[in-house]
C-alpha cells in the first residue's frame, strides 16, 4: 500500500501531500541508534524531505536538507530521490535533554535555533540551487514553512510528526504539505485556516488509523480534493564500493600514500553505516 499521496483541490487552488514515513523513521533509529529526541528531529527532517522530494520533476533530480542550529545534535542532514525514498545522518544521534515546557520532546533544544536550513536540490544543471534561511524555531516543521516563504515566495502549511515509544521504537511518523498555487485568493486562505484550525497531529491522526490521502481529506476538509498520484517511498542509501573509490581517488595522491601504510582502511558511510575495507593494496592500485 502507498505510504505517499499527492493531491490537488478540485479547482486548483492548492495541493496538499501527506506521507505515512513511521517505517522510514524505523528504519533510521535502528541504523542510527538515536535517542529518543535524536529520533524526532531526524525522523521529522526525513519526513519533509520525502514530501519536498517527491515533487521533483526530473528521474535523477535530488534534494538534500541540512540543518544546523548550534544544538548538542550537531548537524542533521536529509536527502531524497525524485519518489520521496531517503536517507539521513546526524551528528550526535544520541542526546538527552529535558523534555520542553509542553512535557514534549524538547527537539528545538537538540537542534538549537542559532543556525540555517539549507535546501540543495539537484537537477541535473551545472551548478545546483541552493537556498538557505535562518531556522525560526528548530521544531523544523515551522522551518520548512519560512523557507518556503522566504525562499520560494511559496505560501506554505507544514506539519511534521514522530511518536516514540519508551522502549525508543518508532511507534508514528508522517506529516503533511499543503501550499497554496497562483490561482489561490483570500477566501482559499480563509478556507485552509478554518480546516486546519481544530486538526489533530500528524500522529494522533497515523495513530487513529488514518491513511495519508485520508489525512489530505481530513487536513482539508473544506476543499473537494483529486488525488494526483502515489507512491510507496522507503529508507534507502545509493552508496556503493565504486562511490567510495571515487571520494578516495579524490583525495589525492599525498593522502592515499599515508593510507596505503595502514593494514587496513576502513570507510563507514554516515547515512547507512555500511563499511568498506581496503587493503593497502587497493590503495596502492588507486594512487597508479
């Protein structure tokens, strides 16, 4: 079943997608090993890049999220493919604070809120587009929505989740994306704000059993919706040997002499953990 829906109003005022990502965060916490508001701060930027992604028009286009606010978390990046399939790392995946003054995850806290979000997208151009905002409140959802704004001069509702059990499973995680297109007016806007008003969160509504098309109709409730398309994204890492060999023959011939003297060189990638071990000999087979 399709964990990603896309749709748009009937009259084309807006769209709004909606992402299911509960087994996407699962699959980070277990690679990742992060503490409980590690895994809603990542597992949220995940969530917004897989919506953000799957707008991609081009097959080999891609958007990298990084967010860095100066928090003990560090820097927490996401990246997604062109379908809304993922992959993250953090800094420090496991920090513990105390939770916020909402008795919450505390995730502005672990991010921290002197710092940028910066949007990579790669379309395949000579150089890619890259656009960077102050972070306004490091929950990342309220982010995500003045990037838009600043950026993209996109009016734009973000809503970002992640439900973690006390055992530090992922229990829920999803979130939604609703942006209003040129032909919107002042009652399309009054519209959206009546039909968000009194909405549940993003987990309460997973929780409930909601799918997200459901979570689309029900986000907007005031609005005829058509579905556009959907998809099923997951956790997924492009990183291969050849990619590695490629980033060592980079680093040129003076480094890879040093390496070549150690009995073994071991490269971890940082958004899988996959390990790739050469010998001196591979090594020495690089620098000819």
């Amino acid at each position: 079943m399709a964990n990603l829906v896309r749709t748009i109003s009937s009259f084309g005022e807006l769209t709004c997608i909606a992402v299911d990502s509960t087994e996407i965060v699962s699959e980070m916490e277990k690679i990742h090993k992060t503490s409980a508001v590690c895994s809603a701060a990542l597992g949220r930027l995940l969530t917004a890049v897989s919506l953000m992604g799957c707008t991609l028009k081009g097959k080999d286009d891609s958007l990298t999220l990084r967010l860095n606010g100066g928090g003990p978390a560090g820097t927490l990046i996401a990246v997604s493919d062109s379908l809304g399939n993922v992959r993250g790392c953090i800094t420090q995946p496991v920090v513990e604070i105390e939770l916020n003054a909402k008795g919450k995850l505390d995730v502005a806290g672990a991010v921290g809120i002197d710092g940028t979000l910066t949007v990579m997208k790669d379309l395949g151009l000579k150089e890619p587009y890259i656009g960077q905002v102050p972070i306004v409140s490091g929950e990342i959802a309220e982010d995500i929505t003045a990037y838009f704004a600043s950026s993209e001069q996109i009016p734009t509702v973000c809503a970002l989740g992640v439900l973690v059990n006390p055992d530090l499973s992922i229990k829920a995680a999803g979130g939604f994306l609703i942006q209003l297109l040129p032909s919107a007016d002042d009652d399309t806007i009054d519209k959206v704000e009546k039909s968000i008003k009194n909405l549940p969160s993003v987990t309460e509504m997973l929780t409930s059993g909601l799918t997200p098309e459901q979570i689309c109709r029900k986000t907007l409730g005031l609005f005829d919706l058509e579905k556009l398309d959907e998809m099923q994204t997951e956790y997924s890492c492009n990183c291969s040997r050849e990619r590695v060999v490629k980033a060592l023959v980079s680093l040129g011939r003076t480094e890879l002499e040093d390496m070549a003297k150690d009995p073994v060189t071991t490269v971890n990638c940082h958004f899988c953990n996959k390990k790739y071990a050469f010998s001196p000999e591979d090594i020495k087979a690089l620098i000819n």
